[in-house]
C-alpha cells in the first residue's frame, strides 16, 4: 500500500446557498499557498468560480475540483478539495461529488443556520455515509449566534455536534477562537488583514469557566467510543492528553458519532487555519475508508478493491465537463490500483474498452498534465469515447462494477428552437453535449408538436443552461414559457383480457394477455411487475416482452400524455401460438392493453409540490401568508430568526414562477425565499380538468 495516501484527504465543501463554501475554498487556497491573491465571489473573480455565468450572478454553478498541500504537525498533507454548488437547481453537483468524496465540511451561515439546503445536502451525505465536520461561518454577522447554530444542527439534522472551539465575541466583536483541546485563546489582530498572523494567549478570564463547562462536554462526548478515557474522564479528566482528545473525536467522527464544529468568519480571514488542522486530524483518508465494494459482472459475486497501487485498478466516472481546449473531459476518482496516460480500460456498463489518452490534474478550470494516477486519489482524463456518469472503469482482465449514483428527476421543462434554420445540427449537438454532462438535464421532442423540450430542476437550471448554448456552443434560441412536470397516476384496479393477432398470410402475429392493472405501493416508482402465469401458458421467454411494453407505455399516460409515477402490473394467465407467437406480439399486446384499459382505472394528474421557506421582517408575514393562500400552499409552520421570521410552506411549482419578482414587490425587497423539491402530489380536479384540456387541445 502507498505509504503517502494515509497523508491524502479527499474532501467536499458543501453548504446552503450563501454560506459562504467558494469564500472559505478561496481563503484555504490562500493560506496552503495554491494561490497568491484571495479571489472574491462579490469581485467575480474567484478562483473556484470560472465559469462567466457564475462570476454574473456571484453564485457557483458546477462543482470544481482542485488539489493543495498543508502542512500539519510537521507532516505535509495532500487536500483534494471539491467546491460544490449551494443552490436547489444544482444539487446533482453535490450528489455526484458526495458519491466519491471521503470527507465533507459542512459550512453554516452563523445568522441563517441551518437551511433548506443545508438539509438537503447533509441527507445527501448520509445517504454515502460521509463523515463531515462543520463551520460556523460569518461569525462577523450582526445577529451572529454560534450556540444556537449548534443547537439547530442537532434538532434539524438528527446530528450530534461537539464544538471544538467557542468564539470570542460575536458580530462587529468577533475576535477569536477558544481552541477547547488545547484550551488556548487564538486571537486575531486587525493589523493583519490577511489573517495569516495570529496570536495563541491564555484564555481571557471572563470565558475561563464558560471555556472549561465546553472542553467538559467535548470529553465527556468523546470519551464514550474509547472505555479507558471513560475512566480517566471519571477520575481525573484533567489526566487526558490533547493527542488522547484529538484521537477519540477522530474515531467519533470517522464512525459518525460526532461532528467537530468550528466557527470563523472566511470573508474577515479568521478561523481558516483551524478549520485546515481539522480537516487533516478528523476527516479519513482513503486508508481509513478501506475497501470499496462492488459486482463481478461475470458471475454476480461480491468484490472488494483495497485503496492500494498494487491492487487491479477500480475508477469510477463521477462527472463529465465540456472544455473549449482539451475537449470531453471526465473526472475520475481512482478506488484502487494506478492509472497510466495511454492505459486501455474496460467500461463495465458498455462491456467495451476505453483508452485514456492524457491524464490532469484540475485546479477549477485548468489542467496540469500527468502521466500516472494512484489509487485514493481524484483527477481528470480525456480520451474516452462512451463514457457516463456513474460508469466504472477497471482493469481489463479484472472486471467490477461499482456501485453507481441515482439523479432526482426534472420538476421543469421547455419548448425550445434555434433562431436559424442553419442552427439546427448545431443545435442538436450542443444539446447531446450539456445532457451527457448533467443526468438532471434531459431534451426530449415531443411526438405530437415536434417541438424540442428540454427539462431540468429549476428556473434558474434551464436560464444557465440556454445561456451556454448561446456564448459556448453560439447557438441562439427562441424558447417558450416554462411548462412543469406533470405525472399520472392511477387510482383503482382494472382486470382484462387482450388478445393481439394479425394474420397477413404466412406466418402472423398472436399474444394473449390476461391480467391486472392497478396502483402501485406508496412510494414506489416506476413499473411492479408481478408475474403469476402458472403451467408454461405463456412461454418464460415473452415475459420480459410483456413488462417492456407495459414499462413503454408508462411514458404516456391515458390523461393527457404525461409520464405515469407509478404502475403494478399482474399478469396472471394467457396463452399463445407455437408459430405465430413472438416477443413482439407480446410486447404489441402489453402496450395495446395499457392503452385501452388505463383509461379505465380512474387515473388522475400529479403534480411536483415544493417545499418553500421564506425569510421575511414581521411586518411582511400577512402578505406573504397570503399570496401562498392565493397559491394553493398550505403553510406548514412559522418560526423566529435572527429578527425575523422564517415562513415554511408546500406549494405546487406551476404556481411558484415568476415568485422571486413578486416576492420583492410584497416586502419591498427585504425577504429572501428558497425552494426545493418536496413530492408529487393530485392537482385539484377542476385544474386538472383544464390541464387536460389544455394538452390536448395543442394537438387536436
């Protein structure tokens, strides 16, 4: 095993939007010396956001990756860092990254705690089992409260968070930290505005007792995984080491007991050399990761592939990126064995082989060329001809498919069209380029318009989107009013009988079908599929033909056209021809059967509900209140912030556009608001009814 990769940390930075992850990424490259200048997002010219369009709307976009060194008790640390977006519309970034990162830093504003967003992404990383430590940011804030953050970790995140450290002052006061391990004041002085300088003194004597109640719950906390430290915590905790302290939490967090919080303000360079000396003393290696697990697609059976060089050779796939210079370039995290530059692969999903032709490593939009990868870390290849997000790579004679990501599906569409005839190839092409990047991007064309729709996750998702097919790819577009996502579902049971045959001289065509169509469980998605045809009546080989034509037909429902959320399908008794029986006559009749009996199964239209928090001075919560009424939202809960009030609400997305404008008219401007996507949910039958009209009046 590589001796260097317990000295790798592959680490995300994530965090509701505004919190301040670009800011803290741009002051740790500072600090490890990656740069030379503390880029602004304010300034737009943040290192970590390249892109024009995040530099515009000083919010970062798409997830970059970078690499930097630390030195920590005289040990040199490589930090493999991932920036990721904090907006709802770009969540896929955070999914993917989270998928192979090892390590997360939680960032949270000390004002806004913890966020719709916040909540969204630390689901996201408990879903990949990530240990993370956290951030208290923004500690300069007027209204700055770093206990009660830490409190709205715990009640909100189901979290258990240990603070490390406690600040000294708050707001315009904010002046230091109080290190609880080593119990030391660390202070900074206004007369290093860089922050790079500070002072490590005696506690002051007004936090001395606050100070030691903190550094005795911190004990208390971690010496519950380590039985001899509870012993000692019981007869002398003054006996424990910091080396002891600094082990325990790092086991704690490692297992996921506990999450370390700390506390600065990145934007006054406070508190980022702290947060740096934590990321390497808590969050794991790949060593401490261990072995990932995948399939031999050769015969199904577990694998598992040890973080070593000499081990075969496991990447997986986790994003694809369009660059103007290198061409298709794919970011790969390497589980085990080493990659070379001009290495062939084997792409487990395609069963095809791949060759690598060069090698980066990345620092946000720029490459630096390498001719060998090894196992642990995190890097980019060009080369590839049918590569997708998720996909292994492995070695050629050492096959395995690791487990791979699932993407939430778009809530959002619209008609678009190129402003030229001479576009339209252009157009075509640019679209394959952005949807083969981001899974949560799909272009479709619909077979009644022929019109090109293209679906994302939000407002903001198809805005970006169609702004880079004008400036990257200079394709301009007209495009229509935003249409949501709407879904079918059916309500009762319907029992049938369909026979398919065609006779046109020779051999024909036959299938018969009896079974049952009816709702599926709460929860589940796509087709249940039942088989119970007893005696051989229908032959084993047209089964998977009679679910692949009920699973087709599920893409147009019996309403008005849209997707059906869910389906169970019995199929219990038929026959069939020994001459004119085939899988397609089967198919034929599943999807012929779905068509005329759907219909009959009382269905209804479903549509995306989100889940919609807004921010507002008291005074505004009337009016705010009601336009959700005028919405069909139904308010959920109403809480106090930092001032303010905080409104929590479901609202259905067809009537969440164009929020954001009339939102700043009610309040005058002074209210924030943010969404997410919360669930499907029955459209009331009387819009239903004029949806439905609507839909099929374009095309009848």
């Amino acid at each position: 095993m590589n001796p260097n990769l317990k000295y790798t940390r592959n680490i995300g930075i994530m965090a509701h939007i505004d919190a301040g992850k670009t800011t803290t990424t741009e002051r740790i490259l500072f600090y490890t010396g990656r740069t030379h200048r503390m880029g602004e997002v304010h300034d737009g010219n943040a290192q970590m956001d390249w892109m024009v369009q995040e530099q515009e709307r000083g919010i970062t976009i798409t997830s970059a990756a970078t690499t930097t060194f630390w030195n920590y008790r005289d040990e040199d640390y490589k930090i493999n860092i991932i920036d990721t977006p904090g907006h709802v519309d770009f969540t896929v970034e955070v999914e993917r990254s989270l998928r192979v990162l090892d390590g997360a830093v939680a960032i949270f504003c000390a004002v806004g705690g913890v966020e719709p967003q916040s909540e969204t992404v630390w689901r996201q990383a408990n879903t990949y089992h990530v240990p993370r430590i956290a951030f208290i940011n923004k500690m300069d804030r007027t209204g700055a409260d770093f206990f009660g953050v830490v409190n709205e970790i715990n009640q909100k995140l189901g979290a258990n968070p240990i603070p490390v450290q406690i600040p000294i002052g708050a707001e315009e006061n904010f002046r230091g930290v109080v290190d609880l391990i080593r119990m030391k004041a660390i202070i900074w002085y206004n007369s290093d505005v860089t922050g790079t300088s500070f002072e490590t003194e005696d506690i002051p004597a007004d936090m001395l007792e606050e100070a030691r109640e903190w550094r005795s719950k911190l004990i208390e906390a971690v010496a519950s995984v380590d039985d001899t430290l509870l012993e000692r915590y019981i007869d002398d905790q003054d006996s424990i080491t910091e080396y002891e302290i600094t082990a325990a939490l790092r086991e704690s967090t490692l297992r996921g007991l506990a999450v370390p919080v700390l506390c600065g303000s990145a934007f006054k360079n406070k508190g980022i050399q702290s947060l740096l000396n934590s990321v390497v003393a808590f969050l794991p290696s790949p060593v401490d990761i261990g072995p990932v697990k995948g399939i031999d697609p050769r015969n199904d059976n577990e694998v598992v592939r040890e973080p070593d060089d000499k081990a075969p050779l496991a990447a997986l796939a986790f994003k694809i990126a369009t660059d103007p210079f290198v061409g298709r370039l794919v970011f790969l995290r390497i589980y085990s064995g080493v990659m070379n530059a001009g290495d062939t692969l084997l792409n487990t999903r395609t069963g095809k082989r791949e060759r690598i032709n060069r090698l980066f490593e990345m620092h946000a939009n720029k490459q630096y060329p390498k001719e060998q990868v090894s196992a642990g870390d995190i890097c980019a290849g060009v080369g590839f001809k049918d590569l997708k997000t998720g996909d292994t790579l492995c070695a050629v004679n050492k096959p395995v498919v690791l487990e791979s990501m699932e993407f939430p599906e778009p809530v959002i569409g619209v008609a678009i069209e190129p402003k030229t005839q001479a576009d339209i190839d252009r157009l075509s092409l640019a679209l394959g380029k952005l949807a083969e990047e981001d899974p949560t991007f799909q272009v479709r064309i619909d077979p009644d318009s022929g019109q090109t729709i293209i679906n994302g996750m939000g407002e903001l998702h198809l805005e970006i989107l169609i702004d880079r097919l004008k400036r990257e790819f200079k394709v301009d577009c007209n495009q229509g009013v935003p249409q949501v996502a709407y879904k079918e579902a059916i309500t009762t049971a319907f029992e049938f009988r369909e026979v398919f045959s065609k006779q046109t001289g020779g051999r024909g065509k036959f299938a018969d079908i009896y079974a049952t169509l009816m709702p599926a469980a709460k929860g589940t998605k796509g087709l249940e599929f039942v088989d119970e045809v007893k005696g051989g009546r229908i032959p084993k080989e047209f089964i998977p033909a009679v679910e692949k034509g009920f699973r087709e037909a599920m893409s147009n429902g019996p309403l008005a056209g849209f997707p059906l959320e869910n389906l169970k399908v019995i199929l219990r008794d038929g026959s069939y021809h020994p001459v004119d029986s085939d899988t397609l006559s089967f198919e034929i009749a599943a999807k012929q059967a779905f068509r005329k009996y759907a219909g009959k199964c009382n269905p209804v239209l479903l549509e995306p509900i989100m889940a919609t928090e807004v921010i507002t001075p008291e005074v505004y919560v009337g009016d705010v209140v009601s336009d959700f009424n005028r919405r069909r939202g139904k308010v959920e809960g109403m809480e106090s912030k930092a001032g303010a009030r905080v409104v929590k609400a479901k609202v259905p997305l067809a009537e969440k556009f164009g929020y954001v404008t009339v939102l700043r008219t009610l309040t005058s401007g002074r209210a924030t608001s943010t969404m997410e996507f919360s669930h499907y949910e029955e459209v009331p039958a009387e819009i239903a009814k004029r949806i439905v009209e609507i839909t099929k009046g374009k095309f009848f």
